[in-house]
C-alpha cells in the first residue's frame, strides 16, 4: 500500500493490484456464512479495542479534540457499532419469504447480497469514526473494501491502516494513504459501490465518478440544518443545548445546527442560557478559554473561511450577542451567536461548519417554514415545541434526511434508525440495519415448484 516514497506511479500500480485481488476474491466473501463475517469482525473489533490508545493520539495529533469527545466518538461509537452488527447479523442475513399471488404453491424470497468490491471515502471531521463505521456495515454485508482516510489526518490514516492490516489480507480490505490524487486514482475504477462522507462540492463529483462505470452510491453530505423555537418552548434549556452542540468538535459536525428561528421575546433569554453554557463549560475564574476544551478549526484555510462568514454578517448589521474572538495563531475560533442576522449574509448561505450560530426572529410558524422550505433540503432540523400539532405541522411541511424534536443529535445517536440526506444533503441512509442494506443488493428469487 501507499507511503511517503512512492511515486504516482508506484501508487498506480498497487491500487490497481489490490483492485484486480479483490475483484477476483470478492465471490468467496460474497458466500461466506453469518458465523465467518461475525468472526472478522470481532477481530476487528478486539484490534480497535487493544489500539484504543493509539487511536486517541493519532485523532488528537491531527485535530486536537477533547480527548473525551475523541475516546467517545473514533473508539467507543465505532466498538458499539460494530457489536451491533455482530449481535444481528444472522437476522439481517436471513432471507425475507414472499408469498407468490400467481401460483401460491411456488416459493419466492428475497436475499441479501454483497454489492462486490467497495470504495469508502472518509472526512476529516471524525476521521475513523466514519471510516470504520461504514467498513463494518460492508464486512457484515460480505463485500470486500479499498478504503481512502482524507490527508488532512495522516496520523489517523497510518493507525487505521495498522489496525486493518492486522486483522484483513489487501485481498479483502486495503487502506490507502495520500493525498487527493490516491482518492482520484481510486474513483477511475469501476467500483460496485461507493461510500462518501463530506461535501456537497466534493459529493457531486464523486457521483459523477460513480456514474461512469453506474455503481452504485451512498452520499453522506451536509448543508444548513434548520433550528425553530417555538412558543412555549424551555429557552433556557434550549440555549445551554445549542451551546453544547456549536461546542462539540467545534461546530465540525455536518448535523451540527446552523440557524436558529426565535421569537422576538425569546432572543434575550436564549442569548443569556447559550453564554451562561459556554463560559461555564469553556472559560476559567481569569477569563482564559480551555483550548484543551473544544476542537481547533481543522486548518488555516476554514479559519479564513469561517472568519470571512462572520465578517460579512458584522459588516452588514449582525449583532455579536456572545463570543466573537478568532485565535488565528491557535485556529481556534470561540462559541460565537449572532443576532440580527439577515438571508443576504453568507452566513445563512453557505454551511458554517464552525462554533457560530446566527439567530433570526420570526412572526409566525408559517414564516419559519416558508425560510425552510424555499432552500435545499438539510441533513438535519431540529424543532423545539411543548405543541404537538405544531411539530407535526413542521415535520409535515418540511423535509430533510432526519429530525430530532426536544432536542440535538438523537435521530443520529439512534443506531436502530437510518442515517442519511436527501437531494443536496445526501443520497442513501445507513446505521445498524440500514448500514447492512445500504452495501447489500436486495436480489429477487423465485422458485417454481
């Protein structure tokens, strides 16, 4: 596999090899049992487990999480995900009977199958979490894998690559290393299937790519995920919330809320309950922010993206009601909320990925809704409401690949529900079972008797 002393060449040729092995392997694995893909990945799991410490050094040498958040979401989320699919598999992989209409006596079912040999492209956001996670849908599926982390995180990428090598021969999975020209040389091949996490910009051309050889495609993307505070609502405990959410790997998170709707006379107190969670969980008794505490900007060109956004809302009228401060020389940009912040700034046009958070006020439920419903669909929308017909009215008049109500995170959190976006957001869903279907063809059989 790939190094620092290869050439383009080099690199060329050992994709091209691993592919031409997995292609010819991909039928054994294709047939193997419940019990042979269960024994794989409880390997892979024990290796995660004894690289557990490895793991955390390597995501914090490249992005400087709080080890907390690294420890839960790049090794405990990835083990439970895992044991999820070792739990079920042998119900996933049991054939759905269907009874023929025409001749009741024939037999039909439908099977689960691997999709073939599989491309996974990971983000830097949460570098294995999303890499290892989708890897142990397609082992429990029966595929084989060539599996690409981003360079932004080789730290991640070579304990990623250990941990695989330990556990698969190249014939089944194969981690590569390098930058974007690996990821382009990867995309040239006819793949069955390709699994994507990152942008919209990035997702296009990955379908594009996917289209010329017709595999298949799942799109995990991102885009604006929509928050709408209703009458009624706890504003309080909606603030502290938002603030936790804007503060989780600083903002890094494609389900991470983007623009908040409030009532007029719910800006106040929803400005005080977001401060009072930030310097509470952020700041020490000198006034200092814990840098240790939340996620630096993963490099200097989204510092300079993020900090543009927010001088654009600044220039034209926006409020800083709490943070503000940019560390440049730290890449750290502190929980920041904005008020009076208007559709013409670019903050409510482009996706923020950052620890800002624009507020608007609204007249009506109609109003928030109209906003929502007039821009590209969202990975997520959050709505807050003690009226149930209200959050029905929302849920019914907007779409996006999922909701949480009274809430942040918890349709992702779920594993038992589907992870996915629709249209600009993403295309495709997976997690626990859906994870299993979205690298299995549903195959049609039909048995005359």
């Amino acid at each position: 596999m790939t190094s620092a002393t290869q050439t383009a060449a080099d690199v060329s040729k050992d994709i091209s090899r691993i592919f031409a092995l997995q292609q010819a392997h991909q039928w054994d694995v294709k047939a193997s049992s419940a019990a042979d893909r269960k024994a794989k990945l409880t390997r892979f799991k024990a290796s995660i487990e004894a690289h557990a410490d490895d793991i955390v050094k390597a995501v914090l040498e490249d992005t400087r999480k709080p080890e907390g958040e690294i420890r839960v979401t790049e090794v405990l989320n990835i083990l439970s995900n895992i044991q999820l699919n070792i739990d079920s598999l042998d119900d996933w992989m049991t054939p759905t009977e269907v009874t023929p209409t025409r001749v009741q006596t024939d037999k039909a079912r439908i099977v689960y199958e691997a999709r073939g040999v599989c491309l996974i492209l990971g983000p830097w956001n949460f570098p294995l979490g999303l890499v290892f996670g989708p890897l142990a849908a397609a082992i429990a599926a029966g595929n084989c894998c060539m599996v690409k982390l981003t360079d932004l995180c080789p730290a991640t990428a070579r304990i990623a690559k250990k941990i695989v090598e330990e556990v698969f021969e190249e014939k089944e999975v194969a981690v590569f290393e390098g930058d974007v020209s690996v990821a382009t040389a990867l995309l040239e091949l006819p793949f069955n299937h390709i699994f994507f996490t990152g942008s919209t910009r990035v997702g296009k051309l990955v379908m594009a790519a996917a289209a010329k050889h017709l595999a298949t495609v799942t799109l995990e993307l991102g885009g604006k995920s929509p928050v709408i505070i209703d009458e009624g609502a706890d504003v309080g405990a909606i603030g502290a919330a938002l603030a936790g959410a804007k503060q989780f790997n600083g903002g890094q998170a494609c389900i991470c809320p983007d623009y908040v709707f409030v009532k007029e006379e719910q800006k106040g107190p929803l400005v005080e309950a977001f401060k009072a969670n930030v310097q509470a969980n952020l700041y020490g008794e000198d006034g200092a922010i814990n840098k240790s505490a939340i996620a630096q900007i993963v490099n200097k060109g989204n510092f300079d993206r993020v900090k543009g956004l927010f001088d654009d809302a600044v220039a034209q009228g926006a409020t800083v009601a709490v943070g503000g401060t940019f560390d440049e020389a730290d890449l750290t940009v502190h929980p920041t909320l904005l008020t009076d912040v208007t559709p013409q700034m670019k903050i409510l046009q482009e996706e923020i990925f950052a620890p800002l958070l624009p507020v608007m006020t609204y007249d009506s439920l109609d109003q928030a809704i109209g906003y929502i419903e007039a821009r590209d669909k969202p990975l997520a929308l959050y709505v807050f409401s003690p009226n149930e017909a209200n959050v029905e009215k929302v849920l019914q008049r907007t779409s996006s690949g999922g909701a949480t109500v009274n809430g942040v995170f918890s349709h992702y959190l779920e594993n038992r529900l589907p992870f996915g976006g629709v249209n600009g957001s993403g295309q495709g869903s997976y997690h626990g079972y859906f994870g299993f279907k979205a690298f299995s063809h549903e195959r049609a059989v039909y048995l005359h008797q």
